[in-house]
C-alpha cells in the first residue's frame, strides 16, 4: 500500500507522522515502511538479541561497565536500537525516493528543509547531528568543552556507527548550532518530527526514566553497538517487513503503535533463532566423559587443577610438544572457562586455511557431544565455503547463502553478506577460522564492531600462538587487551612458545583487565599456567610429563645452494660447505630407494620445492615411476588440485588406523614428499626420517613433530611399520646454506622469509647445545628461549662472526620494529579510557582494506583462475579440459559455476600480477559476484617445458607465468 497524509491535513508536531519512510528497496510498487515501525522492530529484536546471546554473565558486565541496573542496561539497548535511524527523519534521506519528496514536499511543515538542501546528508551521519537534542531533553551528561567526553555526544557517535564506522565528535560550535551547519537536517518541523519519533521509541520500550550517568567505556560501548547492528539487519530481512506491513487504516497513533511493537516483541525471539544467534553451553563433565580415551598427563594436570582457580575471565597458557593433545586440552580448558566466565561459546583460532579445516571436523565433533543449547558452528575463513565438509548449499549474486536483506541504498550487500559470511560467522555460538577473522576486530575495517562482539562473549583459543611475524603479534597484543577490557576468557596453544612471547600476550591481557603493574612469567614445557583476570595474579607454572618423550636427533649438515653463489664448491668435496644441496640430499635418501620408508623434505620456498622435486624425478625414476613414491605439496596449486594431493599425503602417511590392525595399509613402501611450510601446522603426517632446509630452531621442532609421529613398533614394514635403518629415535637432517668455509649464510632466494640471524643463532646451537641430541620435551623451552639470549653473540668462535650476527640481529630489530610500528599505527586505539569512538575508525578517516591482515607485508595477496585453451577451441578451468570456462548464455552463473571456478583458483605473489591488462580481467558475467571480481584470468597455451614435461605459459607484463604439474611458476 502506499501511505497516505492524515485527513484534514498535516500531522501535528505530537502525533508520529507515519509518512516518514525507513525502508523502501525491493517492497512492490510505490510502499514504503514506516520509519517508526523500522525503528520498534529493531528495538524489540535488540532486546530478543540481549535475552538469547548474552548469558546472565555477560549482562553483568555490561551493565557495570555502563554503571546501571541490568534491567535498565536492557531497556538502555533497547532504546537506542530504536533511535538507530533517526537520521533518516531529514530531507536529505527522505528526498531519496521520489514520491515521497513529493508528497512531504507538498506540506508545509517539510517543505522548507527540501529547499535549504546542499547536496546529500548520510542518514548516519545525520543520527551523530541529531541525537543530541534528543539525548539533553533526556537529562544525559553533557560536557560543554569536552564534547567527546560527553555522554549525549558519545551515544549519539556510537549510534552513528551503525554502518560499520565511526565519525569524529562534533565541534562545539556545531553542537551549539546544529540546522545551522547542517541544513540538510531539515526545520524546525524535521527537529519536530525526530523528537516525536524518540519519545514514541523511548515510551514503548519500558520507562521515560532511565537515566545514564555518564560516557560509555569502549569496553562496553562496542559490544553493545554490535547488538544493535545485528539487530537492524535481522529487522531489515525481506520477510520481517513484508509480513509486518501496516494495513489499510492503520495509524500511528498510540493504538497503532501499541500493537506494532507487541507484534514485534512477540515475533523477536524466533528471528533470533531463525538466524542461529543465541547462547551455547558446556555440560559440566569430566575429560574422560568429554572425549573417548583417558587424558594423557597434560590433559589430567589440566582437568584436575584448572577448575579450581578459574575465578571468572581469565587467560591461560599451555605449552606441549606438537602431538600431545593440545587441542583437546585447549577444548576441555574452553568449556571450564566458559561456565566459570559466563561464556556463550568459543572461537578456535588458527594460522592457516588448512588447519582450520582440520581442525573444524575435531570441533565440531566435541560440540555434538558435550555443547547444549544454540550449537550453531561456522568455519570462517575467506575461502571456508569451498571446504567439503562445511559446504555452502545456496548462493546469491553478493556470494553468500540466504535471501535479500531489505535496506536503502548501499546496504543490501553489506548486510547480506554479513549474514551468512564472515561479518556475521564470528557472531554464531561457535566458531573455527583463520586468526585473522579475530585480528580484523583491532584494525579499522568496517563493522570491526561485530567481530568484538562476536569475540567478546566467547572463549578465544589461539592455535600454533608461537607462528605469527612481529606485525601479527603486535595485533594480538591490541586484540587481548581489548579481550581482557571486555572479560572474554583466552587460552594460547603452543609448541614451541619463547618466554619473552608470553610475557608481551601475558601483559597484553592483564592491561586489559586494568592491572599495569608487570607480573614475570616463566613458562614451563611442558605445562601450563593461569592469569586471572579478576585479581590480575599469575600462577605459578605447572609442569606436566610427557608420555612421548624421546630423543631427537638434529644432524646438522653445511651445503652450498644449488644456482646460488653463496659458496665456490665443486659439490664433491667432503670439507664442511664443499658438499651441494642436491647432492647431500641425495645421500640421505639413498636408504630409502634401496630399502624403503617415507621421508619429508621440507624446502623454504615453493620455487626450490619445485626444483627439488624436478631433482628426485631425475635422480631417482624408481620413485617417480610410482603414483605415491614421489609427491610435491606447496600454496601455488588451484584450490581443487591441492586438495587432492593433500588427501593422497593424509592417506599415505596418516595416523595408524583400521586397516593397519588388520595388516594392511595404505602407507607406501618407499615414498618421499616435498613440500614447503605448509606440512608445518595444517597435517597430522608421519614420517620416518625429516630432511629440512635450515630454519629458525621453533619451526624446525614443528618439523620434526612429523617425524616418527605415531606408534608404529607393532606394525611390520610392509603393513605400515618402519624400515629398519629408521632406529628407536627420530631424526632431522638440516641442510645448512653455507659458504665453502662452512659460515652459514641465506641464499638470496630465500629473500625475506626467516630473518638471518635466527637462521645462524640456530646453527650454533645445532652445534654448541644439541650436538648430542634434542631431549623433548625436556630441552625444548630452554632452547627456544636461548635462541633469543642477548649473549649468544657473545658465545662466536671468533670477532668477525660475532660482529656479524650482531649486524644481523640489528636488521631484525629494525624490521621488527618497523612491523611493530605499522600494526600500532594501524590499529585501533586501546580500550582503556577510550571514550571517543571514532578512534576505532581511524577517525573517520579512510578504512583499512580487510586483506591487509591476511597479507601480511608481502604474502601472497592475490588469487588467479587459469583459461586454458584446448586443441579443439575450447577453453576450460583445467588442463585436462574437463572443467569448461562458464560462459552463461543468460548472463548469470550459477551457485555450482561459481563453486567450479573458485575450485581451480589459486594464490598468487602480487608482483607477478604488475603487468596485467584487460585482457586478464573477469568476463562481465563473473563482477556480479563479489567472490570473483577479483580474481585474475590467464589464458594459457600449451608447449613443452625445458625438461620435455608439458606445460601452459601465460605472458604478464614482463613475466611468463607457468602452469605445470609443479604447479604455478613464473620467469
């Protein structure tokens, strides 16, 4: 219907005129839906969002950090949901639609604030004019000098912010004269019209008389506008308006309002629950009761202890070699915490794609037996809807599920890709990703509001906390003291955890939670200690057994680099640095072709992967000749092709199972794999002997979890046993790049990926500390701390290599610093004392873009989908030309042509990318979806490669990019 003005002319300044629209996109014909009716329905889901999500807990909080009743706090929420719109009571909103400036602009009360219009005035931006007006006849703190300290300025700020970003508090002038500065705001009969819209919002929702005692903490004010977000976009769904459109006759009068906000209240609770929002809970039960096996001495120290000290919030750290149950610890720890803090859920953070799909199988099984009440689980990272196991079944033209979200201009998309991708993900009950979907909380993204919230009602564990570059701890350090400020429980999983590391993410936390004054930390391995966040005390480190204590063999051996100039040997010498890379390699792996087992060449970058695997093809045909004697793993392959080698590698070199029992086995007689960093963290594999190149000493213990991994002494060779030349103790060959006088030295390949002086302070201890072996755990937290030692420069074989690791160890601390600086610069401001808002956007200013979290300075930071042309004319998304390029005859693709062609994408370095033009953009059929539209096209042609394999090359720029069974090259 379309909405009429009262009979007998203009509504009268008392009465809500029912003409000023809030929603209008997508409605048929010229009906538009009431502002009041928006703003009720968003007020009442508000309450229903602070009822389902919130525990008793959290409310508590809440409440204290604003400094009122509970009950009041709700009514508070409420309330300013309600207001959220306000702005769009102006002309500049109103004039939008055409008719309706027609219609308003043909009464006299509205005529005049269409004529004093220039140009157009964001509704939100508006709220932040507006608002204050309302707030001083509503008696709330007012701060005349200070306006950002005042509290009818922050709310209306924090109101303004309901599009993802704040504004800078207005200036004293503006806020002494605010239709003056802004005549897009309208008259005196606009300013009328907002009044009478609030007091209408403010009556319905419970009392006139609450009052606020002063500014918000940011502690409290982001959570809070966060409910009011997901309030407006679940109020805003196609189907909530169109089956609460008012009828022919209705009024907004008292009685007409009166009976809209009970029908939105009664229908509030089931949208919530509709869209999978709401509270989980942990049942209160033994380890033994949450998981089908006995805890193993971590776990038991963990079960047995922690309960008794968790006293709300808190952080706890827990340090285990790779393999000893951390992650079941680190759930067991969740749920404890999660009672004791009033948790609603937890979000399990990892570093990489591929971890996060491991590790949303293990989470989701602990939740289908131990999590009660709403157990919505998402898997959040920017490529989770590829994942087989958390497949996407529907998918609209903005690249998420569900239907349209129904909003004004430049909302639809937002919204909806909130709602069913990452925005809204981190706000289901339960969560695996990526860290970076809870890192973008601390940078100035749009909507960063709704990760906080969605993290600050959780339990966060951090995976693999020892595994991120200055940059992305320096946003850890910002994102827990946040944590702390908002009472969210953390526990950090590590294996290989420096002690100065924890003490920073330790003090982070504690900032938080209001204790400045440093508390030393020691941690143990293994073991695990506890930070309260009530009191601020640290407990004394617990250190725990381990039943899979060995020793680890670390056999350091000098090379020169293959094509490298580092070094002048002949590569047949026996003199340390003498001896190649590829021929050392080659006598490791001699056992293997003549006697068998599985070996793991982990290679520092995909392009010497690439040529190591070109190397054993040569050198050893008999693996080669094999479908599983020689296989290569590394980032640059298309999505579906990496997959399939990654479930060849799980299948081959996996965890004893079944069919090992019975005598069979799927694990190869003979088989090496090359890979790169990614077997480091993502895959539970097992190997019987570890060959890596040279890395910082924590990564190369990551490495060497994968080896002799698993129990197999029960096992024959043959039926998934180890060879005999394997031993009792596993067995790490590093390949050191070095000079022909053995000084160790980088490759200049290697570029920036280790920093130099982790690289020699590693050799050295390889030598100096753990010449006899590697005792894990018991050496483990010793050596990872002495690595950092500011005398190990100290303890050098003479001056000129002491002068050297010094001038390396400086260019660390610059470039650490520099990332330090970056990320502090970058990100947000810290909760405390922080009242003025528009500190969490850069004031404002220009937004950061999400992916520069995930790129990380420098990482790959693009994705390409090849064009391959086939002999016959045809052009498909795979070599073998079974996957054809979509090209829909109706100008649309469809959910399944969208999947198919992110299945054949593929990460790329950016720089390769420099040269591209036009001709490497998307079809214009493909920019409809957000997930394609930045993407870049290769069309490839075949031809042989240098060694006579084929292949596909692609000219970009000046760089031939190559297409082969390697994977992605470029030259």
């Amino acid at each position: 219907m379309e909405l009429q003005s009262a009979p007998g002319g203009p509504v009268c300044s008392e009465s809500v005129d029912q003409r000023l629209w809030g929603k209008s996109d997508g409605l048929d014909g010229h009906t538009r839906y009431p502002l009041i009716c928006h703003l009720l329905d968003t007020g009442a889901i508000a309450g229903a969002l602070w009822d389902r999500v919130l525990t008793d807990r959290a409310r508590d909080r809440l409440a204290a950090l604003v400094g009122v009743p509970v009950e009041v706090c709700r009514r508070l929420v409420c309330t300013w949901a309600g207001l959220h719109d306000l702005g769009k009571a102006t002309p500049s909103f109103q004039a939008l639609v055409t008719d309706a400036r027609r219609e308003l602009a043909g009464d006299a009360v509205y005529r005049g604030g269409f004529d004093a219009m220039q140009g157009k005035l964001r509704h939100d931006v508006a709220a932040q004019w507006v608002l204050p007006e309302v707030f001083d006849l509503w008696g709330y703190p007012k701060e005349e000098r200070r306006i950002a300290a005042s509290a009818q300025h922050q709310i209306a700020q924090l109101l303004a912010g309901h599009h993802g970003c704040f504004y800078r508090p207005l200036e004293r002038k503006h806020a002494l004269n605010p239709l003056g500065w802004a005549p897009g705001l309208g008259g005196e009969g606009w300013s009328s019209q907002r009044l009478t819209h609030a007091a209408a919002v403010r009556r319905l929702m419970g009392r006139d008389g609450d009052e606020l005692p002063g500014p918000v903490p940011a502690a409290a004010a982001v959570p809070l506008l966060g409910l009011i977000v997901v309030a407006d976009w679940l109020a805003s769904q196609e189907h909530v308006i169109k089956g609460r459109l008012p009828g022919t006759g209705w009024r907004a009068d008292d009685d007409g309002l009166s009976d809209h906000w009970q029908t939105a209240v009664s229908s509030a609770e089931a949208i919530v629950a509709e869209a999978g929002l709401g509270a989980c809970s942990f049942r209160d039960v033994p380890f033994s009761e949450q998981f089908p096996f006995q805890p193993n001495d971590l776990q038991a120290s963990l079960a047995g202890s922690l309960q008794e000290l968790v006293d709300g919030p808190g952080l706890l750290v827990v340090t285990a070699p790779t393999g000893d149950g951390k992650t079941e610890a680190g759930l067991h720890a969740a749920s404890v915490m999660a009672r004791a803090a009033g948790s609603s859920g937890v979000y399990f953070a990892l570093p990489t794609m591929a971890t996060a799909d491991a590790m949303y199988l293990r989470v989701r099984d602990f939740v289908e037996s131990n999590a009660e009440g709403e157990r919505s689980l998402t898997l959040l990272h920017s490529m989770a809807w590829l994942s087989k196991d958390y497949a996407v079944s529907a998918v609209t033209t903005a690249g998420v599920q569900g239907g349209s979200v129904l909003s004004e201009n430049g909302t639809r998309v937002a919204a909806g890709q909130w709602l069913r991708g990452a925005k809204r993900g981190l706000l289901a009950p339960v969560s695996v990703g990526t860290i970076d979907q809870a890192l973008t909380g601390v940078l100035p993204v749009r909507y960063n509001v709704l990760r906080l919230l969605g993290l600050s009602n959780k339990v966060l564990v951090v995976d693999e906390a020892h595994a991120y570059g200055p940059w992305m701890q320096s946003l850890l350090v910002r994102l827990l003291e946040w944590l702390g400020a908002m009472g969210a429980p953390v526990v950090l999983l590590s294996a290989t955890l420096a002690g100065r590391t924890a003490s920073v993410l330790v003090e982070a936390y504690r900032r938080g939670c209001g204790y400045v004054k440093p508390s030393p930390v020691e941690p143990v391995y293994p073991g695990w200690f506890f930070v309260s966040a009530t009191t601020g005390k640290v407990t004394p480190p617990v250190r725990v057994g381990s039943d899979r204590s060995r020793r680890l063999r670390l056999e350091p051996i000098p090379v020169i680099w293959d094509g490298d100039d580092a070094g002048s040997g002949s590569g047949s010498g026996t003199e340390p640095g003498t001896v190649r890379r590829s021929t050392a390699l080659a006598q490791a792996l001699a056992p293997v072709v003549s006697e068998g087992g599985c070996v793991l060449v982990c290679c520092t970058t995909v392009a010497e992967a690439q040529q190591t695997y070109r190397f054993l093809r040569e050198r050893f045909p008999e693996l080669a000749a094999s479908d599983d004697g020689l296989l290569l793993l590394h980032s640059r392959y298309p999505a579906a092709r990496r997959a399939q080698i990654t479930q060849v590698c799980e299948e081959a070199f996996g965890k004893p199972g079944e069919a090992e029992a019975r005598g069979e086995s799927a694990r190869p007689r003979a088989s090496v794999l090359v890979a790169t960093q990614v077997v480091e963290q993502s895959l539970d594999l097992d190997f019987d002997l570890v060959i890596s190149d040279l890395a910082p000493l924590a990564q190369l213990l990551q490495r060497a979890g994968r080896c002799m991994r698993h129990d197999r002494s029960k096992l024959a060779f043959g039926a998934g046993g180890r060879p005999e030349w394997v031993g009792d103790d596993p067995r790490v060959v590093v390949l050191e790049p070095a000079t022909a006088d053995g000084e160790v030295r980088a490759p200049a390949s290697w570029g920036t990926v280790y920093f130099k002086d982790l690289l020699v302070r590693t050799s050295e201890l390889l030598r100096a500390d753990a010449q006899g072996g590697v005792d894990v755990p018991g050496d483990v937290q010793r050596l990872v701390d002495r690595v950092y030692a500011t005398d190990l420069a100290d303890c050098m074989g003479d001056a000129a290599q002491r002068e050297r690791l010094r001038i390396l160890e400086a260019e660390r601390q610059g470039a650490e610093m520099a990332e330090e600086t970056l990320a502090q610069l970058t990100a947000i401001a810290s909760p405390m004392k922080l009242f003025d808002l528009s500190r969490l956007s850069n004031e404002g200013g220009q937004l950061v873009d999400e992916a520069l979290v995930t790129t990380r300075l420098g990482a790959d930071s693009a994705r390409v989908v090849c064009a391959f042309e086939q002999p016959d004319g045809t052009v498909s998304l795979d070599p073998e030309g079974t996957v054809p390029l979509p090209q829909p005859q109706n100008g649309s693709l469809t959910g399944a042509e969208v999947r198919a062609v992110m299945l054949q994408s593929a990460p790329f370095p950016g720089r390769w990318l420099a040269g591209r033009t036009d001709a490497h953009e998307v079809p214009a059929s493909w920019r409809k979806w957000p997930v394609l539209a930045g993407l870049t096209v290769l069309p490839m042609r075949p031809g042989p490669g240098p060694d006579g394999q084929p292949q596909w090359t692609c000219r970009v720029g000046d760089r031939t990019i190559i297409f082969s069974d390697l994977g992605f090259a470029s030259s």
